[in-house]
C-alpha cells in the first residue's frame, strides 16, 4: 500500500527523525483539546468533524498552543509522549478538516499541490519548535524512534474506520499509562478491528504492520494474550482483516 511504503521510505530516507527545537519551560495544559474531544467524539471514537469546523478556532489555539511549545528535557517521558501523542491526533484533525469534506484521508492524496508528495502523511504542514513537519514524523521519527511504547499503536488516530478509535478525551501525563492500557484493551476486543477464537485469530494490519513494536520483548501471542478476553496459542492460525480507511465521522 502507499501508505505503507510511504512510512518505510521516509524513515529510509531519515526524514522521519526531526528534532523540534526544545521551547517549553513547563509542560502545557491540554485542556483545550480535552474539551473538544469530549464535545466532538463520541462514545465509541466516532467523529463529528462539523462540530470541531463550528469550533475551528478553539482547535486553532490549541495547535499554536503546541506549536509554540516543543517539549524539553525538563519534561517527564510522560509529559513529552502526551504531548506528541495529541500533537498528532490534533493535527490529523486540522488536516481532515482542511480538505473536508473527504470520504476518507486517503482522498487528500489527490488534492495535494505539493511536487513528490502524494500521501496525506507527508504533507509538511505542521511546525513545532521552529521544525517544519508531517505525521509521518511525529509517529515514526518522534514517538517510535524514542519511545520503545507499543501501546501508542492504539492512541494515535489515521481518521479512519480501521483505526484504533479516538478517544473523547486529551492524553495526560498523570494518567497516561491507564489512558493507554484501556485503549489497547479496548482495540484488541472490538470486533469490528479483531476477530479472535482459540483456533483462529483474525488481527488488524496493524499487528502485521508493526510486528516488531509489539514483538522485542514478547512474542506476538503473548501481546495479543496480555489484553485478549480469548487466549490464542502458538497453533492458532492468524490472518489479517482488510483495513477499512473510511473516514471515521459520526
């Protein structure tokens, strides 16, 4: 897929391993961005992208919040991966709404104005710390490459059906480890995105995608039994689910 050459061609190429200037003496409060997901996203991660354009500037204070305050060293690990985490859900949202309306992120592709630049995930339309950048390398060079924290799989949010659902609530450093343990319980036994009996485990691509986050220190059944509410075991046969890049709108 696109998508996905398009991840492992920037992280080749070392595009994806920015270093935002470090500006923040203090962490920031989200609470902005906490009221709008709590406005705006449903129960079960559904989107109303209406209500956040009604409130675009309310999201807007909120990115130059961001943008104007890099995490530095005097942050905690769980401050700073709060903190990139929403940078990259938040922006994902300003994204869909620049283009909106769209049937899915993927659509943006065609749209872009930009040369050598096809996928959503590579438009460099976010700066942080006087660091010019795109998705791609807020997940893959930032929160992959620093953070060894397979659960962020099921934090960060494509916008679309597929996807681990967004929650209706900011990320926060003082409950960030409980925040993304119910988000990879949650994912791992939803039915619509997994499909797991004893004899056969029906995963997201996403486990296939990202194989080697949740297997450097256990094996892939071992994850998937840590959360599952079905154990599989090594006889189980595992397959893939179609990834479904719907936009995730209400």
């Amino acid at each position: 897929m696109n998508f996905i050459a398009g991840i492992f061609l920037s992280v080749a190429l070392g595009c994806a391993s920015p270093n935002p200037v470090n500006e923040a003496s203090e962490p920031i409060s989200h609470e902005i961005f906490d009221d709008l997901l709590k406005k705006h996203v449903d129960a079960e991660g559904w989107v109303n992208y209406e209500g956040f354009k009604s409130e675009r500037d309310k999201l807007n204070q909120y990115l130059e919040l961001l943008k104007d305050n890099a995490p530095n060293d005097n942050w905690t690990d769980d401050e700073k991966l709060a903190y990139w985490i929403n940078a990259y859900n938040a922006f994902t949202i300003d994204l869909i709404l620049q283009y909106y309306p769209v049937n899915s992120i993927r659509d943006i592709g065609s749209k872009i104005q930009v040369p050598f630049v096809n996928s959503p995930w590579d438009i460099k339309f976010i700066e942080i710390g006087g660091e010019k950048l795109d998705l791609n390398n807020i997940e893959h060079g930032i929160i992959r490459e620093r953070f060894n924290e397979p659960r962020i799989h099921f934090a960060v949010n494509c916008a679309s059906y597929s996807c681990p659902v967004l929650r209706n609530e900011a990320y926060v450093a003082s409950k960030l480890d409980s925040q993304l343990e119910e988000q990879t319980i949650s994912f791992v036994n939803d039915t619509k995105r997994n499909k797991i009996t004893a004899k056969k485990a029906e995963l997201s691509k996403l486990f296939s995608w990202y194989k080697g986050d949740f297997t450097k220190d256990q094996s892939l059944v071992e994850f998937i039994n840590k959360y599952s509410n079905t154990k599989i075991s090594k006889s189980t046969k595992i397959t893939h689910l179609e990834y479904g890049w719907t936009l995730n709108k209400q």
